[in-house]
C-alpha cells in the first residue's frame, strides 16, 4: 500500500516537477490556510455533506493547510507535515489563517455590459425617477452639448408598475439626447431628443416581444420593453474595438479583484468576440473567458457551425451557444402558460416570436456546441426542456454537449424531473430571488410562485444546478452571492427567516454551484473545480471561513473580503504586497 509521502510524490512525478533527489520544485507555496479542497464526494439532494466531506456534529473543518503552484498547476495540496521537501525556486505565502477555496467561476456574465457600466451614470438604488434624472444632470454638466449620455441600473421590476416617462428627462437635460438601460437590461428609458435621433414616433411599429409604451394620446412616453429596446438602443454610437477592448479588460479586472478566476460570457456578438480573439492571440486576457455566442448574431453562429468548438481549459474557449426564448418576469416579458395575475391579459411572449432560431440552434447543437437557452416564464422553461428534447431524439449524442437554461426562474412542477432526465443544467441566480421577492408573488400569484427560484426543489428532481450572477444587473460580489444562496433575504436580514426559506441552499451546495458545479458546466471537471494535484492552480482567497460562516452565522458572509486570487497560476489580484 501506498504511503500519503509516497502517492505524493507519484503525483509531483506526473506533474514534472520532482527532481531525481525527491525535491520538488514549487513557484509558489502558500502556508497556514484553511483549505478546502472541495475534493470531497457530493452533498445528498436535501444539502447533507457526504460521508467523506469534513464535517461533522461540531461543524466543518479545512481538509489542508499547504497548497504547492508550479507553472499553471497545483502540485501539492493537503498538511503541510505531509508536503515533500519543495525546492526554494519561488516564493512562500504565509496566509495567517485566510481561507483558500477552488477558484470561483462567475458562469453567466456580460463582460461588455460590466465595462460600459463602470463608464456610465449609476442608476442602480435610484428609489425614484426624480433621483434617476437628478444623477443624469450631475453628468450633462460635465459633458460636451449634443453629446450622449448613457446610464444604467434603473430597477424595471421593481418600477414596472409607475414606469417614468421622458417629460421631467427632457425638461432637465434637453441638449442631450440621454439612453438609461434598466437594471436587467429589458427596458430603456429615454428623452425626446434620443428618440428623435432614433426615429421612434408615435407610428413606429413595435417589434415582435417588444412594446413601446404610449400615452393616451397615441405618442411614446419614452420607456421600451423587451425586444423593443434595440429601437433605441440601436442609434447609439457604437464602441470603437479599441473602447470595447478597454471595457473588457476592464471588466475583467474587476472580477478578479472579486476573486473570480474565470467567466462564461452570456451572449458574445461578433464585434465582442473579435475583441476577446484580439485579447487571446496577444496573451493579454486578464482571466480566461468561455465565450458563449450570441444567437442573435446568426452569421457569428452560422460562421462558428462550420468549425470545431473550442477545446475547454484555453484562455479563451467558444463551444457555447447563448438564445433567448422569452423576456424577463420584471417587465412582463416572461413567457407564462397561464397569464399573468397582476395583467389578466397578458401571457408573456416567447419562442419564435421573440427570436428563438429552433433550426440554427438544432444544427449547433448536432454540431457538438453547447446550447444555452434564457428561460423565466413556467412556459417558456417547459418549450425550452421540449426542443432539447426533440434535439435529443434525433441525435442522442448530443447530450454530451450538456444543455443549459438559464434562469429556470418559473418552472411548473411537472418540469422539475426532465432536466435530470434530459441532462440540462439549470443555471440559476441568487439575487434573483432576494431581488425580485418584493414583486414576484404579485406577478404570478401564490400557486406559481411555489416553482420559483424552486433551487431545493431542483435539487431534489435531480437536476445538475450551477449558480452565477448575471451581472451587471446585480452585485456579483460573492459573499452577497453566498448569503443569498443561503438566507434568501436581503442585506438587512429581511424577511426574518428568508422568502421562502424551504428552497435555499447549504453553503457547501452555494460554494459548489461557483467551483464544482460551475467547472462541470464549463467542461473542466477533469482540470478545475477541486483543489488537487494536477490540476489548474485557480485559487480564490478570502479574510474569513465561508463553510463555518455560513452554516453558523451567514449575514456575516456580506462581511467578507477577497484577499487574494489566483488564475491558472498567476497572482492576478492580492490586497497585499
């Protein structure tokens, strides 16, 4: 039987780094952490840790000390008494107790969304559409006459019942014709000037799964919805490449200082993915990026279907596919089979109506990509589940590419057991639920809103999750994101208990859906997801313990701080020196 030392060594052996006298060269080694691996087999489907996690009555505990870094890749992790004699070829951290997890993968995001928010007039916790233009002044006053001015974060959800209109805007900044995106980027705002540089008047037809909200008299009130958005959007100034490049790099930046080590870009067009391939061939990608294209974009996808996806683990991979299939619940784009409560009128629109390519994805699908598909409404999630189930019976294989729904926000009971039946991953947020917990119930009513953000309920269907933030429509700070896993309240512990607290998550299963789950989704199971010898040395370190936190005390989680994080194998962001 082999030795701890000696499987040790076997695996140094396998990684190239152990010399013909049994030392081991390390570029890094960090010392006194609390590691955990995560190496450890899967909680059961109510969140129980496994037989082998280190858990037990009294709580959780680190499952290593030491982590040893050549080149891109771990070479030792577990007790440093068990570590072999390593070479003094690079630099020791001592890391004074803070805790090392896998490297946290934000799976859903929008790296040029993110960029451009951090350029543009902060709307986000605007209570009012009086504040809103208030902070759109401040900016008209620093800012050439005639120029645009673009804001974001508005909270259409939360709004949608008193949506402002373009009278005070314009009043208050003529000069400038001004485009304010709502918070989840299914709404628009603007003034009359943007309108008219957009040509919208009161004949402009609205697009299919889009509405131009119009007074009384027939004329715009200067609020777009859904797919009618791009009618304003669209008369924007489009981002030089070298003003994209600096909004992705940017972007990227900012992730890695919130201790992310990679992230799947939700829906890259051609201007978007030609940055990234810029990024990539110079070697100037700040953290790798798994690029999923935009559906909308056909000629991309058609261009892409004649090529072999990307293989996973590159700094920058394509083998992903992201549509839409319905809007969000928010502004009652949501597809839903029966209508909404609050507009007794309205179902929602979904499908081919709202752009979904049923044929192009089909033969994306065929060709070995992965498809990803945004689905809110319990409709919308149900014809989601049917095409990946038609793509299926024909051709069998391409369960392998390992389908996803993003969102999965309303699911009908009914629905639950065919994402583990038909192999697709539920990809969830967490804000989301605490986000929307002030409105959702008065969207869809008591009964509908049992399938919503139903994260337990999945788990316990069998279905694969992987949790994420979509920023920029929310804080992708991960201890928000971990509380929200957990608590399902708000920053200030409201409601007492957690909205709906039966579907929350363990913080084990939390921590998962951002490493483990997320690595499986990624394709990179075999390479990341758990600390181990061998594979890619993504790290993420933060000031406190989030098992010990979150199973004991989790509103300390917002408390939490990244120290530092480490992307297949560089430093690339540390609050030390």
């Amino acid at each position: 039987m082999k030795t701890l030392k000696s499987t040790i060594a076997l695996s140094l052996l396998a990684a190239g780094v152990l010399s013909c006298a049994h030392q081991a060269t390390a570029d890094l080694v960090l010392v006194n952490g609390r590691v955990y691996t995560l190496a450890w087999p899967e909680p059961d489907p109510e969140g129980r840790p496994a037989a082998g996690a280190p858990h037990d009555a009294s709580g959780w505990r680190p499952d290593a000390d030491t982590i040893a870094i050549a080149g891109t890749r771990v070479v030792f992790s577990g007790r440093q008494s068990d570590a072999p004699k390593l070479a003094p070829a690079g630099r020791s951290v001592d890391l004074k107790g803070a805790t090392v997890i896998p490297g946290l993968v934000d799976s859903h995001v929008h790296l040029a969304n993110l960029g451009a928010a951090l350029e543009r007039v902060n709307l986000v916790g605007a209570a009012t559409e009086g504040d809103a233009v208030g902070r759109v002044v401040e900016r008209a006053a620093s800012v050439s006459k005639g120029e645009w001015i673009v804001g974001w974060g508005w909270d259409e959800g939360a709004w949608t019942s008193h949506l402002p209109d373009m009278r005070l805007l314009s009043a208050r900044v003529p000069d400038h014709p001004v485009v304010l995106h709502g918070l989840h980027s299914f709404a628009v705002w603007g003034n009359r000037l943007a309108f008219e540089r957009a040509g919208i008047t009161r004949d402009t037809p609205a697009p299919p799964g889009g509405e131009i909200k119009k007074a009384a008299n027939g004329e715009p009130t200067g609020v777009l919805l859904n797919n009618a958005a791009a009618l304003l959007t669209a008369a924007l100034p489009p981002p030089s490449p070298t003003q994209l490049e600096q909004r992705v790099v940017r972007a990227l930046a900012a992730m890695a200082a919130h201790g992310y080590t990679s992230v799947h870009e939700a829906g890259a067009d051609a201007p978007l993915l030609a940055v990234l391939e810029d990024l990539d061939r110079a070697g100037r990608l700040p953290l790798p990026v798994n690029a999923m294209i935009a559906a909308r974009d056909t000629a991309l996808i058609d261009a892409w279907r004649a090529r072999q996806p990307t293989a996973a683990g590159r700094p920058l991979t394509v083998r992903s596919v992201k549509a839409f299939y319905d809007g969000a619940m928010g502004s009652r784009g949501a597809f839903f089979l029966e209508p909404y409560t609050d507009r007794p009128d309205h179902h929602g629109v979904g499908g081919a109506e709202y752009g979904f390519d049923r044929e192009r994805l089909a033969a994306m699908m065929t060709a070995g990509y992965q498809v990803t598909i945004h689905a809110i409404g319990d409709r919308a999630n149900r014809e989601s589940l049917d095409f990946f189930e038609a793509v299926l019976a024909k051709s069998p294989a391409a369960r392998a590419t390992r389908p996803r729904i993003e969102h999965a926000q309303v699911v009908s009971p009914a629905d639950l057991p065919r994402f583990a039946a038909l192999g697709v991953i539920a990809s969830v947020q967490p804000s989301h639920a605490v986000e929307d917990m002030a409105w959702a119930e008065a969207r869809i009513g008591p009964e509908r809103i049992k399938g919503a953000y139903a994260w337990r309920s999945l788990r316990r269907a069998g279905a694969r999750l992987v949790l994420n933030s979509d920023l920029p429509g929310t804080d992708y700070d991960i201890f928000y994101g971990l509380h929200s896993a957990v608590t399902r309240a708000n920053r200030e512990g409201q409601p007492k208990g957690g909205w709906r607290p039966e579907e929350a998550l363990t913080i084990e299963e939390a921590l998962r859906g951002w490493t483990v789950w997320a690595a499986y989704a990624g394709f990179r199971e075999q390479q990341a997801g758990t600390i181990a010898a061998g594979h890619s040395a993504d790290l993420t370190v933060m000031d406190l313990d989030p098992f010990q936190v979150g199973e004991t005390a989790p509103a300390r989680l917002l408390g939490g701080r990244i120290v530092m994080t480490i992307a297949n194998g560089r430093v690339v962001y540390t609050i030390g020196p």
